[in-house]
C-alpha cells in the first residue's frame, strides 16, 4: 500500500494544496495540517465549519457551475454533491483524529452517447482537485487502441504510459468494455485490465479511473471482470436527455457562443429535434451540438447571399430557414447525415 496522503484541508486557495505524499507532516496550531510543518504538538480543533470551508476551497463554485451550466442531469448532480460533500467530511474527520480509509473514487458513467459523461468527469476531476484528493485534477480520455497494443510485449508499454501521463488527475476509459473481449481468451485487453487493476488498488490516492459505456454492455464487463467491478466505488447513470431539455441545452450552446433562435426557430429546432430523437445514430446533447453547427452554416450562407447591410442582431439570430433548410426536413433517410463521433469540444 502506499502512505495516505494527509490533506491539508482548511488551506483556500483552489489547487493549492500541496500534495506530496512522502513530505512529513503535522498538525499547526489552529488544527489544519500542514506538510512539512514543525509544529510537534497536534492541536485538535473544537468545532470545524465544514460547510465554511468547503465554501472556501471553491469546490462547490464547480459544482454550482455545474448545475448551471447542464441541464437536467439531476441524479447525475445529486450523486456528485455527495461525493464532495463525503469528502469534505471525511477531511474533517480527519482533523479530529477519526482516521478512515481514504474513500475509493473510481467510478463508473453509464448511459448513451452525448448524455453528458465526459464534461462531468472533467468537473470531477476539478472537484477532487479542489479538495486535494488529486494533485493536478486533469483528465486523460482515452479508448482500448490507446491502451492495448497489437503484439506481443506492447501492451504493458502502452498501458503503463497512459497510466503515467494521466497520474495526478483522471483516467477516463470511454467504452471500457472493449478491453475485454469474450470471443478471444488471448485478447492483450486482459493484460491492460491486469495492469489497470494493479494501479486502481495500489495508487489510489495518486489517480482516480473513471469507466464510461453503455449500461448494458458495461454491466456484462463487470461479470466478466469481476475485480474490476469491485474497485468501482460509485456507479452513475446518465439518463438521455427529455425534448424539451434538449431545447434547454441548445439554447445553452448557442447563448454561450453569443447566438440566439428568433422566435419561430425555436419551434422548428424541436420539431427538428423531435425527428432526430428516434432515429439511428441520435447522440443526445452532441446532437444538439451538431445540428447547430449547421444552423451556424446556413445561417452564415443566407447572411453571405443577402446583399444587404448587416446589424449586430443580424450577425446573432438563427431564423427557422436555418433550421428548416436541414436535411433532416428536406431529404430522405438515406442521405441525412451521420452523427459523428468526435472528440467532444466541452
Ligand atoms: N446537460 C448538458 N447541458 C449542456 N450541455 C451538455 C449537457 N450534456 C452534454 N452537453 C454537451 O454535449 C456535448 C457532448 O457531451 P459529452 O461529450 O460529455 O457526452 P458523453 O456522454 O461523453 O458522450 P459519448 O458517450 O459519446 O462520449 C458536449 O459538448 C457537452 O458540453
Ligand atoms: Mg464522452
């Protein structure tokens, strides 16, 4: 096991706090602890104000962000709160002497594509950075080919490198369930589950693993990699998102960006959005995303071809043709575009 790593919890400055495991530590006069400090004689304080402090270190300012900038999501949000909050207990328990396990952190994000999972587990990562739990709070996103190699001996090299850079912060392992495959006893994705077992028990306190997929396919893993379901601590679903909160995120997207639907292109994105929901490919608020993208490009096209002076107003509005002129709207099935996966632009 490696030593614990005592946080100094009570210090303000988000990101500030020093991490270093191996540095001795004690307990200053007013009870925070300090590493490194001299001070031989550990106060123990009378009464800590966690929420005061927790205020301080700015972790529920990510998370208040959070709940502001996504919406719905509401399991997802309730689930991180009481992450945080449990840890800033467990540091205040601490202080007191209550001497606990430091709480596991890896988790699990279930749900579809688009819902949401890789912006949380950034905000995650800020989260357990702020609370000193990490010491960097960045986030390494990757997939099986990153991991896995195609020959023998390659495998652990490229493992151990991912491992390496993401050390500090998250490892966030999209589709995890490609690391095993069922058909294929020799696969190499069972040695860098071996290796990722590994790091999960043993550098706890240096890197959190974050596994995101599908349910389903995610819950078939766990049965076959039942030591990996055991090291998870905190399973999150992400439910796909409602109509009208897919409204809800574009309007988001497009305030962020400095746009704006006129009044009737608003209905006539969640007409488009009704369409998009059931057919193949629908990636939730990624679609959003992209459906807007082409509305920025039909709408930059009619500004280009009007011949006419243009306002400020002008510049920010998205009209309903922008949005009727979709493909979605005007042509068949087979030629609407695919949703393509990309790396997400959070
Ligand atoms: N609740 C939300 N509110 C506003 N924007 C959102 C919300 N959920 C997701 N988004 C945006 O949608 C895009 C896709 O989200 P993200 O990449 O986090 O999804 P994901 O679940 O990781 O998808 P995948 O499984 O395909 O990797 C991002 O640009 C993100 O900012
Ligand atoms: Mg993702």
């Amino acid at each position: 096991m490696m030593q614990e790593s005592h946080v100094p919890f009570g210090m303000p400055r988000p990101g500030a706090l020093p991490l270093d495991p191996a540095a001795p530590e004690s307990v200053s006069r007013n009870g925070v602890l300090v590493p490194g400090a001299t001070d031989p004689a550990p106060a123990i304080p009378e009464g800590i104000n966690v929420e005061a402090e927790a205020r301080e270190s700015g972790v529920f300012d990510v998370i208040d962000d959070l709940d502001r900038e996504l919406v719905g999501l509401d399991p997802v949000k309730t689930r991180i709160r009481e992450v945080a909050a449990l840890l800033v207990v467990d540091m205040a328990r601490r202080r007191f002497g209550l001497e606990a396990e430091r709480p596991n952190l890896h988790m699990c994000f279930t749900g579809s594509p688009g819902t949401g999972k890789t912006t949380v587990a950034m905000r995650m990562a800020t989260v357990l950075h702020r609370l000193g739990y990490l010491a960097k709070g960045h986030l390494v996103a990757v997939t099986r080919d990153e991991l896995v190699g195609q020959y023998i001996g390659h495998t652990a090299p490229k493992t151990r490198e991912v491992l390496k850079r993401a050390m500090g912060g998250v490892l966030f392992i999209d589709e995890a369930y490609y690391l095993h495959r069922q058909e294929n006893e020799r696969d190499y994705g069972q040695e860098a589950i071996e290796i990722l077992l590994q790091v999960m028990e043993n550098q706890r306190n240096d890197i959190v693993v974050i596994l995101a997929g599908y349910r389903d396919r995610m819950d078939q893993f766990f049965s076959s990699n039942p030591g990996m379901g055991s090291r998870i601590a905190h399973h999150i679903d992400f439910p796909d998102y409602s109509l009208d909160e897919l409204v809800a995120i574009a309007r988001i997207m497009l305030d962020g960006q400095r746009y704006a639907f006129s009044n009737d292109a608003e209905p006539a994105f969640r007409e488009l959005m009704l369409r998009r929901m059931t057919q193949p490919r629908f990636a939730n608020a990624r679609s959003v995303r992209n459906a807007l993208e082409r509305a920025r490009l039909r709408q930059a096209n009619r500004l280009v071809s009007g011949g006419r002076s243009l306002t400020r107003d002008d510049l920010m509005r998205i009209e309903a043709e922008d949005i009727y002129k979709s493909r979605w709207f005007t042509e068949g099935p087979e030629s609407r575009p695919s949703e393509e996966r990309v790396v997400p632009a959070v």
